[in-house]
C-alpha cells in the first residue's frame, strides 16, 4: 500500500477548515490575538509638536553664531512642563523653558538643548530663569518632534490577519483605540491515551510511565493562538477512549487533538471508536517521525490523531496542527519560519519524508545544522537540545555533509 505524502495529508486535513468567527476585545485582552480587521489612525502623531528634550524653545535665527565666547542672550518669557498648554507666542529674542513631550509654543521653530545653555551643569530650578545664554546655534527643526511626522491620520498602521505584539497593543492606545476585533481563540480539545500513562503529579508504578504529550501539545496549541480544552487520559479500551470523545462533543470545540491509540498494536482503541461514530480519512504518512498520524470526523468534529511517541507528536503538530490553527486564524497557511543550512555531517534517511532535530549554527557566515543526538521517537531530550527541524524531503536515501537542507527555526 503506497502510504499518503505530508503535503497530500495537509491539504486533505486543511481543505476540513475555514477561519472562525471574531470577536471585539479590550487591548488589555489582546496580546497575540490575531487581527481580524485593518486599523487605521483616527489621529496624526505625535499628536502635536513638541519638545525631544529638555532645554529652550526659541527661534533658530536667535542662536546664529552662538559659542561659548560670545553666548546669544535671550529672555525667557514662558516655562512649559509636559502636560502643559501654552498660549503664548513666541517674539524673536525670547525663549521659553521646555521639557520633553512639551508642546512647542507658536512663533519657535526649535528647541536648544539645557546641556548647550549656561545651565548645562546645574540645575535652572523649579522656576524659570529670567534670562538663557545660547552657547551653541541650533539648526532650525532642532529637537521639534512634528505633528504627524509618524502617522498621518488616515494610514493603515496595522493590517488584518497580524498577530499583536505588546508594541502594537502601545500604538492602540496611543491612537485612542481601545477595542479590537480579532479571530476567536479556536477550541481545541486534548486527550492523551494508553494504560502505561499516570500524571505527573500522582505515584508511577511498576510499567508506567509519565503522561508528557498533554503536556507539550497543550502548550504547542496555545502558542498557536488556541484555547486548549484537556480532556485528560484515556484507557485502551473502547469506552474510556469514547467517553472522552463525547466530552469534546459536548464542549462545543473546533478539533479534538488525541496522541497514541492510532497505530496497529492490539489495543489502539482510537481508529476504532472514530469509526463507531464517525469516519476516518487517513491514518498513515509517508513521514518520520510520525507516520502513525489519522484524521478523520467523530460526530462531525474534525479529529487529529497524533502519534504517541513524544517526539512524533510534536512533528505532527508542526507539520499538521500548527498551519490548521492558523487557518482557523484566517492566517495564512504556513508552518515555522524557514531557513536554509548546511548539514555538519552526512544524513541517511529511509526515503520517508524526514524531520530531524538539529543545532541550527551561524559559523564563518552561513547556518550549518548539527543533529542533537539519536533521533529516537522518544527521545524528548535531542528535541529539547535542538532549535531547529530539518526537513529530508520523501525520497531522499543520504545527504552528504555540507549539502543545503531546509530547517523550521523552533
Ligand atoms: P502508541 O501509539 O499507543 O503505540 O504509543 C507509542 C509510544 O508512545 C509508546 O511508547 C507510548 O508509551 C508512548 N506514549 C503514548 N502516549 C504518550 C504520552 N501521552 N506521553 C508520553 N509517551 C506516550
Ligand atoms: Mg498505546
């Protein structure tokens, strides 16, 4: 039986999915939401001219040819703290002390800072002095931050589809927008499954070993902009396997996401119980890790089933999961950022689609990758040591040491 290749089982898992609906969110609610509409700037900013530092505000003219010798006397007829609004305009001759985020009084063109003053080395106090020596010209525009020397009103600042970063939540703020829409977190629901598995908080016995997938995968599903719903362990058999589906069911989720179960062994229950109430559309790539991967509908709800091996789990939801949430994002699709290194050493592969943990390096100018260790299924460790997958497309028996091969950054 020729088994599916990975692109194939993408597109067949991606064809199942459309991006979900939105919804309206505080900014306070709204770090790495994804952006379901373009903003544009209601305001210019900065939103006025104001002062880049503390110093004068005066005319450029007034301080031609100003120098520690010969200082340009002027006589200060304002002082302007932040949060102020001056009224005044300012005459040639005159000065106004000014702060930073100061509005810049009408009639001065430039602000000269308190360091090329004669109170660059002492305080010019609470109160404004009389008088200010100019002991170096500024240039016209000096230390004026322009109104809309940013953003005009009117310009798109962010686009639909963008994740929001804490900068972008600023920039929100700034420009008085309080409340987003985004794309609703998808729900995903999570089971783990298999006999030998107990949590990591209670006792392990004889044979038993600590449930991790719920772990990783929970946090691999909430990186990717996901509401996790854990559903917790399933036994192998028939009814605990389908009393934690019917949960997902009665959770109203997007996806359920199992580990395990889908394979051939005598007691991989999951193919079985999708089928009792729904229908599988395939459970085996053309891939390693991950070959074990199924997919299909359990009383109409798309169902991943991802390999129990740690390490094939985490490469099934990469190369699978990851590009379906973010079509559910109404991102486009697409998998970790991509880069192109060069293998330290040679690398024999089955012909299987291949993704193999490795050190992505910079040395002498260029990404070399170094495998982390034996590439064993369960091998958790070498995925932890590595900051990279490296993709051997399907048919590939060797890469020589030195050859190109492309890399998904971690
Ligand atoms: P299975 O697909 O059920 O044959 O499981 C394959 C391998 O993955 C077995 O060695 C399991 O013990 C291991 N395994 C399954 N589920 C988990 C899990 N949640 N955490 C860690 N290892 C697991
Ligand atoms: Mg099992």
């Amino acid at each position: 039986m020729t088994l599916l290749s990975v692109d194939e089982a993408r597109e067949r898992i991606l064809s199942q999915f459309q991006p979900v609906k939105t919804e309206t969110v505080h900014i306070t609610e709204a770090s790495n939401r994804i952006l379901a509409e373009e903003i544009r700037a209601a305001d210019d900013l900065p939103l006025f001219d104001n002062s880049s530092m503390d110093g004068f505000a005066i005319r450029a003219a007034d301080s031609a040819n100003a120098a520690p010798a010969s200082p340009r006397s002027l006589r200060v007829v304002a002082d302007i703290p932040a949060g102020s609004h001056p009224t005044i305009f300012l005459e040639p001759g005159q000065a106004a002390r000014i702060m930073t985020g100061a509005p810049v009084p009408r009639g001065a063109d430039s602000v000269v800072p308190v360091e090329d003053t004669n109170f660059h080395d002492r305080s010019a106090g609470t109160i404004a002095p009389d008088e200010v020596q100019i002991l170096h010209p500024v240039k016209n525009g000096s230390n004026v931050r322009t109104r809309g020397m940013d953003i005009r009103a009117g310009n798109v600042v962010l686009s639909k589809g963008r994740q929001l970063k804490p900068q972008d939540l600023g920039l929100l703020a700034m420009l008085g927008i309080s409340n987003v829409n985004v794309y609703q977190r998808p729900r995903i629901a999570l089971l783990s499954s298999g006999d030998e598995l107990v949590d990591v908080d209670s006792p392990l016995e004889k044979g038993k070993i600590r449930d991790s997938n719920s772990y990783t995968i929970a946090a691999l599903i909430e990186s990717a902009g996901a509401h996790v719903v854990r559903l917790g362990v399933a036994k192998d058999n028939f009814d605990s396997v389908k009393s934690l589906l019917e949960k997902a069911v009665a959770e109203h989720v997007d996806l359920i996401l199992s580990s395990a179960g889908v394979s051939v062994g005598a007691f991989d229950f999951v193919k079985e119980v999708i089928e009792s109430s729904g229908s599988m559309d395939f459970w085996r790539v053309n891939m390693r890790p991950g070959k074990p991967v199924a997919f299909g509908n359990y009383r109409d709800i798309p169902i991943i089933g991802l390999p129990g091996n740690p390490v094939s789990a985490f490469v099934g939801f990469e190369v699978f999961v990851r590009p379906t949430l973010q079509r559910m994002n109404g991102l486009p699709d697409g998998n970790r950022p991509t880069v192109r290194a060069k293998s330290a050493e040679q690398i024999d592969s089955d012909g299987r689609e291949s993704y193999l943990r490795a050190e992505v390096l910079e040395e002498n100018g260029g990404l070399v990758a170094h495998l982390t260790g034996h590439q064993g299924s369960g091998n958790l460790h070498s995925l932890v040591q590595a900051n990279a997958l490296l993709i051997i497309p399907a048919g590939v028996k060797c890469v020589p040491a030195g050859q190109e091969v492309t890399a998904w950054l971690l």
